[in-house]
C-alpha cells in the first residue's frame, strides 16, 4: 500500500483527477484543506480574532501544519503541483519539508514554470506535466506495468 | 559560534550588509553561489552541454544541491529572504527543507508577501524585514544584549 | 486516524469532555494514568516499600514513564493541559518532550498564566482555553470542517 | 571536553558559583539569557512592538528559542536548576526536551519540591541541590576523582 | 497494545509464567529462540558445516540476531532476565542494545547479583525478581490498575 | 510478521521459488519490477521521450527508485542475489543501501564470486547459495524450528 | 571545509591527480586502503590465518569496514569511481551506503559503463569521466567559481 | 583522526598497553573511571549516603553513566575487553549500546569465552586477543600498512 500526499494548488480539481482514476489501485490519499476560506480562517475561527493580519494568518498557518506535517511524515510520495497562478510558496516549502524527509517527491508543473522550479525538479523523482501521468506513475510503482489505465 | 547559512535573494547586497555588519561576531556564514551566470551553467560547463534547456539546468541544480545541502545541514541558524521580484521557489524550498531539519529559521521580507508567505513565516523563529534586524538577532543570541550595534 | 495524547493536569474531567465530545471522529486517545492515587504508590506497590520518600516517589515516576513514553512517541499531537493549581512540571516537561520529537503540540491554559507558560506557547502549534476548542481543532485538521461538532 | 547547558532559575548567582569554581576544568558552558528586561523584551525591541501580551511575549519566547535550542543540542550535560520561587514551566519544558535527545540531564532543587518533581527527577542522571555538587560532578566526569575542588 | 520483547536466560519456564498471565492483556510477546540446540547450531545446519568453533557460532549467532535484532526494534518494552546460572553476556547485551534505542528497560534478576548488575539497573525503569511483577507492570501500564491480576 | 525484499538478478526464478515455499509463512514479499523492457523504459513510456540514453535510462532508474526505495526502507530482511551474468551493481547498490538503514541482510551468490563480493558479505547476517536456504532461515526466525520444509 | 571520501578503482592513480589538483583548497580527502595485498589480508595478518576463504576474506573485509564506514559517515561527498576491469561491486555497495545516508554523491564512469550504473548514476547529483571534472566540482562547490583551475 | 573508547576489564593494564603503544599515531582515547573505589562510591560521595547498597549503587552507576554515555557516543571505534574474571555485564552492556549506534566494535578475549561471546563477537567488526593486536588494527585503519609497530 502506497501513502500519497497531494500538495500544492488548490484552484483546480486536480486531485479529484487522481484519486478517481487511481481509485482501483491500493493507494491512500492525503491532502491540505483544500476549502479556500476554511484554510484561511481555521485560527482565528477556533482561537478567536486577531486584529493584525500577520496574527490572524499566522494562527491558521500553524493549525493547517498540524495537518500537513502529518499528510506528510505518513508518505511514501509527495506530489506537489505548481499551478498557473500565485506564488505557491507554500508548495515549494512543502517540496523541500519532503525533500529533507527523504519522501519520494513528484513535482507537476506547464513548461513555462521549468526554469524557475529547476532546484525543485533537482529533487524529484519524476516530474510530470498531467494528474494522467501520476496516476500512471501510481499504476507503475505499485503493479510494474505500464499499460494506460 | 554560530553557522549561518543565507538563502533566498541573489540580486541585492544584503547578505553584504550582514556579513559586514556582524563581521566583529563569533559568526560563520555560507551562502549559495550568488553569481547567477555560474550558478545557471555550472552543470555543463564542467560536465558538458545539453540539448534540452531541462537537463541543462538540472545538471546545474543538481551541482549547487551539493553546496546548498551542506551550508543547510551545518547550519544553526537559517536566514532566508525573499525579495520583491521573481517566483523565489528555491528560497521557500531551502525554508521546508531547513524546517524539516530542525534548524532554526529567520524569514526576511516586506509586507507585501505577507500573506503569501504565512505558511513560511508560521515555520518560523523570526520574520524581519532588514538586514539588520538580522545582525541584531545574532548579537543578541550571541551576547544577550540589545544594544543596536 | 489521529494519535492524541492528553498530557498534563489531571484534577477535572477535561480528559472525559474532549473524547466524548470527539467520539465520531477517527481519533485514538492516550493519557497518563489518572488515579492519583495509583500513580504515586505505582512502583512500592510492585516492586516493594521503600524508606526513603525519593526513593518511592522514584520507583513510581519511573514506572509511570514506561506508559508516558509509549503515549507521547505513538502520538501525531500531544495536547498538554495547565490547569489553575499545583506546579505541573510533568505537564511542562511532557511538552518538551513532545516539542523534541517533532509532535504537534496544543497548549491549553487561562489568561492568567499566560506569561508564566510563553516559552511552552511558542513550541505550540495551537493555544487554546477549553477542552471544546481542542475538539474543534481535531475536526478541523481531520475533516478540514470548521462547523461547530 | 565537556559542553555544559544551565538552564532553569535566573534570579540567583548559581551559574557563576558554578563557572568559577569549575574553570580550571575543561567544560565549555552555555545558558539562556539571564538579563530578565532584554529576555522578555528581545522580540519587540527588534522586529517591533506588539498590542497584545500574548504576541509580545510569543516573538520574545521564539526569539530566546534560537539561543536555547542551540544550546541543549550542543550540550553533553544539561544542568536544570529549580528554584524556591515562580512557576518555572520553561526550566521543566527545557529538562523534557534534554530528555527527549538524550542529554545527560542533572536537576538541582531543594526538598521542598522532592514530590513535585519527581517525573523531572526521574529523568536525570543525578539530583543535587548546590552548585558545589555540579562542580564535584563535572570534576569526577572529567577527571575521575572525588578530591573536593 | 504493547509489544513486549522477553530477553535472556532461557533455562525456566519464566516466559512462559509471563505469557500465560497476561494472556488477557493487549500484548504482543516476542522472544529469542529458546531452543538451545537449534539457537547453537542453526547456522551450520542452514549453510554448511564448519571446522573452526568460532564460525560455527558465528553463523548461528548472525542468523540469531536476525530474530534479536527485529524483536528489539519493534518493542515497547524490553525485559531481560539474568538467572542464577552462566555467563549470559548475550542478556546484557541485549539490555544495552535495548537502552540505546531508547527502549523501556525492564531488569529481572535476584538479589545476589545486584551489584554486578548495577549499571544495567541502571539503564532500567523497573528492577524486578519475579515474572508476576511483570505481569503487574504491564497490568498496570496497559490499564491504570494495581489491582494484582 | 516478516517485511522480506527481494533484491537483484530478474532472470532467473528464483523470487518465485521463494516465495511459493515460503507461502504458508507470515512473511509479506516485495520486489523491484522484474519485467526487463517495463523497467528500462518506464520513464519515457509516461513522462516522454528523450534524445538521449543517458536521460532515457534517468527518467528510468528514477521512477524505479520510488518503488525500491520504499521496498527496502519497509523491509525488515533484505535478500540481495547476486546471478552469473552482467555486472549487477544495482544489485550491490541496494545492499549498501539496505545496510546503512541497519537492515538485516542476506546475501546469495555462488562461489565462483566470493571473493569479488567479500565487502558485501561482511555486511550481511548471512550469506547462502540457493532459494531453499533463505526459505529455511525466514522459517527458521519466524518459528525457531530447523526442520525442512 | 570540505571533507570528502574517494571510493572505488585502486588500479590506477586517479585519486592522486585529484587530490595534487585539489591541494589549494579547503579539502580533507579520505580513501579505503590502495594497497591491494594489505587489503585482502589484513584481517588474517593480524588476527591469525584461516583455511577457507571465505573466513580469509571475511576478516579482511570487517576491519576495512572500520575504515570505510567512518569515511564515509564523516564525508560531505563521496565519490566512486568505477574503472574499465573487475566487477567492483563493493564501489557499487559504497554508493548506495552514501546515498541512504544522504551524502552528496559524484559518480565517475566512462560511457561503455553507462547503462549498468543507471541506478547508481540517478542517486547521484553529479556524473563525471574525469578525475579533472571532480576538480571542477569542488573548486566551483568551495569558491562559486568555473575558471577552471 | 579517531576516538578510541576502551570499555570494560579494569583489574590490569592493558589500557596503557594499547595507549603507549598507540602514543604516535592520531586517536584520541576515552575510558571509564577505572579506580574501582571510586567508580563505585562517586555518587554517595557527592550526594549523599544511602541506607540500601541497591541506591548506594544506583546513584554511582548513574553518575558513571555521563561518562560512559559521551564516551561511546563520541567514538569511531569502541574497545571492549572482558577479562578472566567476574561477570562483567557492564562490558557487555557497553557493547550491545554501541552496536545499536552503529560503533565499530572491537571485542577483547581469551578462547575460553569464545561460546559465551559469540553474540557480542557477531557483532564485532574484529575479535582479537591482546592489547597489541589493537594496536596494529589502529595502525592499519589509520595508515593502511601492516607492519608491526
């Protein structure tokens, strides 16, 4: 059984991708809270208002690594996707947490992002483009076959 | 003595005005290859060309993995910045992987990428926003003493 | 499946208040033995009286730690409990421990001994006041839900 | 050579009873910042001031952290003194997280506390109650003999 | 549920004291062999004959540790009994091993040879004479309860 | 329960002949992909051509990596077979790997390669010639009986 | 400071012309022994003499290891040369030694060896031909230079 | 440079045997307190007497445990001698410690507890006789020649 943690961006459906096409194979998928607001607001909303907004973001940062930094020690994979959009910091400090661990990282990102992710792709064993091709890579590493699901 | 290791932004001279301003400091610090030239060809220069801009630059990352690996393992203390421009992800990728090591993390930027780096900063023992807030962090770790230096 | 371990004071039924009002969630609960009694006279009751008030307290504290041990390495987040009375520097030294090992730690404490407990509140990942506010954080990071259970 | 940490107590002279009389050893020691004002105030003086006590306190508290982190993961031998006063939760968080790395921990307190550190005490490898007898240990660990200094 | 590892002397029937009392409790028993003639010859037996004593047992005492190594590695806790016959170095190794891992360290032995055994005491977090006080300690870590099963 | 791996030579059937006499034991086997073409050329197969072999045979080893990596790294027993033909130094790279991880290690080979494989040898808790014989030591340590199967 | 460990071919002098080339800079360089004949027999030279072998080489290669296993732990980087001759599998167990320990790996092979090492060349950051590039390397991981020496 | 930490029989000299003989070569040599009286009666001495020889001891034994602790954890290369006489678990206890950190283990002894020793000399990297063949291992680890010093 493979434990796989899916980082990174959350504006797409890409997980959804995966976890439906690898739903046949004997895999276990773990994720940040990919609820936008809820992932913004966790802190404040259980340990009270901040005025400042470092504090207020700071306080739902800390309650999301308790999920995180657990997603991740349990992994055997990291897949961490680089979207189009934003800064993605989180994703990129996520990829070393896992790098540092000694996870097997799989990095997904479009051309355009390669050279400014080039140190991150340094650390991966596989870098790939489409959720497909880690639902192949999953397919591969757990039955040794290569054909397309 | 303290290790300091300088990650993030190679297009100012902060880690000039650190280094300078903590050079009277029981203070050892190391720091990527800033010249950004070698830094991006040093894979093929020494070990011949590519073909593919991807294998170019994963011969050079892979190459300066070898002095970042170890300027972060040796560190005590690790300074990271991330400047106004460009995606930086190697930055926020040496911040998790130091996280994850256990070393003790100073994150350095202005308030623009406040929110953006809540992930990063919520690892964190101190966000500042200048080179010097950095040299008075190591004096007073060092010495135990306010005094502006 | 969460491990928590529920370290600390063990005067009120704060233990009972969180796994009853956490019971539909995939969560596994450890805690030091609770009867007080029990857990001074653990050791002499076993391994025979002893003259010598250090010696018996000795016998027992370190018979205690076989369980607190075990409860703190298996544990994903150690929660540690400050209550109004007493000194609790088992409460105190638990979160150290559990800081050491990389475990999630949630503080829970009152206003008043705020400054008193700072240095455990920084290695926190969560600082809270009510057993309620610890059952809200475990949804959270289980179901990314931030409904009131 | 021994690497020595002093933690705990901050209101006595204890650690320079215990550097003097020991310097003709060779032990290398460290403690926290012992100037109580530039302890609680560190973390604001240099990155800012804060309304709330609690984020005044926590930038303080991570601030000491760098210093205290680096040095019980040097220390051989971490040294935990108690004193008559004050919670002290951060000396028993310091033994805790001595513990968790497997430091040779000494817990230096008076009776009076015997019962209420006996978890702490349990932990250790010697329990004593003057700085003398920490420089009578050094002096055996290092030299082998019990001649009084 | 504990994992319990039973090292050492292997001439009574204590394992199977232990074992059978505490049938009822949640614990998983692990143990070297403790059949002398295979435990001494299953080297050769395996992979050929020797002429020389000393490989003969080194064969057989590599494929013990085989066994020794995993169920040390997977215990909670590690027992070892030291009897009133031979040598048993194997047992004190065994405790020694048990300690550097940080493994929970139970010590059975009689009074006879207490002073012998005064540094592997103290390694230990219980002392015992008997396999019922075993039974005692794991009652009562399992469940909170002195009362004798 | 035994985590076994088989490491090495994919042209023979050895694994197979393992694992079918091993069957009624608690033993759960892992593997790297034995089927030659899948293994060589999985990396292009789902993450794209490449001009060269060296990038061809990369992306390979890479995406094998993921699965041997977790393959030894669960294992308690590595088996390392070493055949009569190619030079098979991915076969004593796991070995190495496998014994800084303090794995168990069993090595097989025929004479005819003792001398070249001394190094690796040394490094192993046994060192056999046929499948028959790891079949009788996984029996042998899981029930402490030397019959033949 | 740069230590690093030169492991593999003893048949040609590939280790002096990159420790002469190397001798500016801030490097410690260790090796196994060169000497062939005091390598094989060390261990029966000064342990006493044995009939087989497989003993003959047993003892030899365990006191090597002495020498090799603290290399390597101490190293920075490692690197492993495979010649054109032998089968050099204790190269190969070397590499994947490092590679679990997380050493920074520079492998150096010519071309006709290019698909047998492909597991043992994707563990690595670098993969050179020539003791010259392994020149390079260093001087560019030390100084951020490509001028080449 | 190596640290040597000799463990075990403290009746004769072969201590200073190895020492003086080694007097030219780069170790740096660590032992226990080896005046018995001392070793024995340290922790009583400076912290109090006891009425029961088993805390009489255990306050000694634990004292000499910060010694012993640092010593084999600062090692390359641990040394244990067992001697004619007396049990000597702590020397096997020592051994056992240092093999489950991974210590190259060199174990000192007579023919006549060849079969008693066979557990503690698996684990041996060298089994040997006198002080002198020490001597010579460390001549050769450090310098790769065999001639006899």
């Amino acid at each position: 059984m493979l434990n796989v943690y899916l980082s990174g961006e959350i504006h797409t459906d890409w997980r959804n991708q995966i976890t439906s096409a690898a739903s046949h194979l004997d895999v276990s998928f773990n994720s940040p809270v990919t609820d936008h607001d809820a992932s913004d607001d966790c802190g404040v909303a259980i340990m009270g208002a901040e005025d400042q907004k470092f504090w207020h973001d700071h306080k739902g940062a800390k309650l999301n690594a308790i999920r995180t930094s657990k997603g991740i020690a349990d992994a055997d994979i990291v897949v961490v996707r680089f979207g189009e959009k934003y800064r993605q910091w989180n994703a990129a400090f996520d990829a070393g947490y896992a790098a540092a661990l000694g996870k097997s990282l799989i990095v997904m990102h479009q051309d355009e992002h390669q050279h400014a992710l080039k140190e991150v792709d340094a650390a991966a064993l596989a870098v790939v483009k489409t959720p497909q091709q880690v639902v192949e890579i999953l397919t591969y590493v757990l039955t040794g076959s290569l054909q397309k699901s």
